[in-house]
C-alpha cells in the first residue's frame, strides 16, 4: 500500500461556548443558505466530505482536506467573522481526535449543558444536509452511526440526562425562581422554531399560573399550537403591541438581525427579556434601559449547578462508552483500509490458480479439471479469510502484514480515497 501525497486527513474545526462568548459565537453562526453554498463551494474545490454543525453554542466543520485552512477559510468567507477572531477562540481537531470529539458531542458531554441532547436532533439536521448536498462519504456517515449509538447507550445506561436542564428549561426555572405562580405574569414567546416550540411547551406545562401567549413570523404556526396546548395566539402584525404588554418576552427567533429592536419596548415598565436566539436577536441596546432585564443563554447555563453537580457524578460511564464506540470505529475503519489488500490478495492467487490449472489441462480429464477448479477455489477463499481475520484482530499490526502480503504475492498498489 503505498501513501497518496495528496492524501487528505479528517480534521474538524470550531468554536463553542467554551472560549467564544454570545457575541462572537454569533459573528461565525451560519444560516441554513449558508451552510448549503458553504458545502457546495467545498465540493467544488475539491474538499468533497464536509459536513457544517451551526447551533447556538457551537459552529464546526468537520471534513477531508489537505490542511485545516481549508475548512477556516470556508467557515470565514461565510460568516461575519474572520482568521483572527477565529484563531482567538478556536480548536482544531485531526483524525481521531476529530472523531473522538463527535461521538462526546453526541453523548452531551460536550453540551453547554452537560447531558443536554438537543445536540442530536442538530447533528441530525447537518449530517442530512450534508448528504443532501453530496458531501457526505462513507468513514462521515459511519461516524455519525457511531456516535448516535453512543448517545442512545449513554441515555438507557446513564442518568446524565435526568433533570432536563435544556435552554427552554433553564429559561423556565429562571422565570420560576423570579416569580411566584400566584404573581400572574403575562409571558409572550416570540419564534417558533425547535427552541421556541419548546419553551412555549414548557411554559404551558409548568408555569400553569401565568398567562403565555405566542408569536411567530408565520401565523398559522402559532394559531396551530394552540390545538394543542394551553397558549393564545397572536399575529405577527400585533408583535409590538404583544412585546409592550407583555411582563416577559422571550425570544426564540433565528434571524441574523435582532427582531426585538428598542423602539419595541415600552420605557419605564419593568419587563424581564430573554434571548435564546444565536446570533442575539434582541438589540444590545435594550441592556442599557435599568428597567429591563436581559438574560441570553449564557447566563440561563449558570442557573443549572444543583442538577449539573448531579449529573457529573455519571460522566465516568459515559466516558467508558465513548471510548467503547470509539474503538469499535476504528476497528471497522482499519479494516476498511485493509480491505482493497485482501481483494488484490484474492486476484493474486485466483491468477496463481488460473496458471496452474492451465498448465495442468492437457494432462486431466475435464470432471477432473472441474473438481481441481473447485477445489483450489474453496483454498483461495480459505487463505483469503485467514488474512481478513489477521487483519481484524490485529489492527497494530496490519499495515506490517500488509506490507508482508505484498511483497510475497507481488500485490497491486492501493491507496485510500
């Protein structure tokens, strides 16, 4: 087997709650249009298995490239950040790094929120884009597999997750640590996309006494709701008016602007204004007015320590399941790298066959030319196993035994894609 110079290593790149702040979060999140263009312009220049992770606690790319700049110079073009912003706040992962990073998101070890899986769903979205787009190859779509896998063992063997302490349900504690139930706010939730819908849920189910209305860009989503929980509805056009009246607003919408803007509040009544949104929906001015209170999500995961202490309690256990799946990965990956070795090993010796048989034709009857074909056939499939087998058990040892393979039976040279 011989190594590709133009050979591309798995690498993925980002930033997430850790080191970058809302802020700067928000300068490198991408749209849903420009995660698409992001992995077409990829394809295009040759970087062909990408896939684009843009949530509000982290922005990843993860793919095969030559160097990691590759993938930098994409998230950078767009987004609204830059190089040296990014090299501020960022990681780069490489191999099995890379992929030991993706099965721990998906485990929600890695979660703003430990044990929050609302990163699933997310990983689901970009991994079906990405193959939407082409730009998905087998070793990606087998560590999406694999990383699913862990999180559902991680969910039936553990109780990292007990307690739900997603965002919508931070902001819902946040509110009932605040306000007693006999206080009667009036709450309006603005947006309705997977966190708002959420929140809105949560705020029907445990703050029963107080007063939740919704808004949504599209109308019959909100009215909608209501079939099904206990919300009222308003239109859109009626946002202003909502935002004024309301006690508190929270604020689930996706845009790359704000949509609560300072002209939409009413001056001198305390209102309590929650932003889930990335990028900040709600404009920074409003920080400014002493009568209202702006929380985002940076501030909802500090209101999560009592559950949190909790559930680090079972991180041991999910550590141990990552490392299991991360070995059955690699296991499955370097026999994948082993197997164009076995099938030039099986051409090697069906053409050893095919030589011997020849030369012995004229001297055997043709019952018996068949009986010798089938004969040698069942050894080559015999000799082959034996090596397939070799190479499984012993992953430490295989490029060596490879190498052995090839120089004893004269073998093709192979390179992986």
């Amino acid at each position: 087997m011989t190594k590709n110079p133009d050979c591309k290593k798995f690498y993925l790149i980002g930033l997430n709650y850790k080191k970058a702040d809302v802020e700067t979060r928000s300068k490198f999140s991408l749209s849903k249009d420009q995660q698409e263009a992001l992995l077409s312009e990829a394809k295009d220049n040759g970087v062909n298995s990408v896939v684009v992770l843009s949530t509000c606690n982290r922005v990843e790319i993860m793919g095969f490239s030559k160097h990691p700049f590759q993938l930098i110079s994409l998230l950078c073009k767009y987004s609204k950040g830059n190089v040296e912003e990014f090299a501020e706040v960022s990681y780069v992962y490489k191999n099995s790094e890379a992929a030991e990073h993706v099965i721990r998101i998906a485990t929600g070890l890695d979660s703003q929120i430990l044990g929050d899986y609302e990163i699933v769903g997310q990983l689901k979205e970009a991994f079906g884009r990405a193959k939407e787009a082409g730009t998905l190859n087998a070793y990606l779509e087998r560590l999406f597999n694999t990383a699913l896998h862990a999180s559902k063992e991680t969910k039936n063997k553990t109780s990292i997750s007990s307690g739900t302490t997603t965002v919508s349900y931070a902001a819902i504690q946040y509110i009932k640590d605040k306000y007693k139930e006999y206080d009667g706010r009036r709450i309006l939730v603005y947006g309705l996309g997977d966190i708002g819908e959420s929140t809105a849920k949560s705020c029907s189910e445990y703050l029963k006494g107080h007063e939740v209305t919704v808004i949504n860009r599209t109308d019959a989503k909100a009215f909608e709701l209501t079939k099904s929980v206990q919300v009222k509805a308003r239109r859109h056009e009626e946002l202003q008016e909502e935002i004024q009246n309301n006690d508190i607003v929270i604020v689930a919408t996706g845009a790359s602007s704000p949509t609560v803007k300072a002209e939409d509040v009413k001056n001198g009544k305390k209102q309590l204004i929650i932003d889930l949104s990335i990028p900040r929906n709600v404009d920074p001015a409003l920080s400014n007015q002493k009568d209202k209170e702006i929380i985002d999500v940076d501030v909802l995961s500090e209101k999560t320590e009592q559950t949190l202490e909790e559930r680090r309690k079972q991180i041991p256990l999910v550590e141990e399941i990552i490392q299991k799946h991360k070995v059955e990965f690699y296991e499955w990956l370097s026999f994948r790298k082993s197997t164009p070795a076995i099938n030039s090993l099986k051409k090697s010796l069906e053409t050893i066959q095919k030589d011997a048989i020849t030369a012995h034709a004229r001297k055997a009857e043709h019952e018996n030319m068949e009986l010798l074909e089938d004969v040698t056939s069942q050894m080559i499939s015999k000799i082959v196993s034996k090596f397939a087998l070799h190479l499984k058990a012993d992953n430490s040892k295989a490029n060596q035994s490879i190498r052995v393979m090839k120089e004893v039976f004269n073998l093709e040279e192979t390179t992986e894609e």
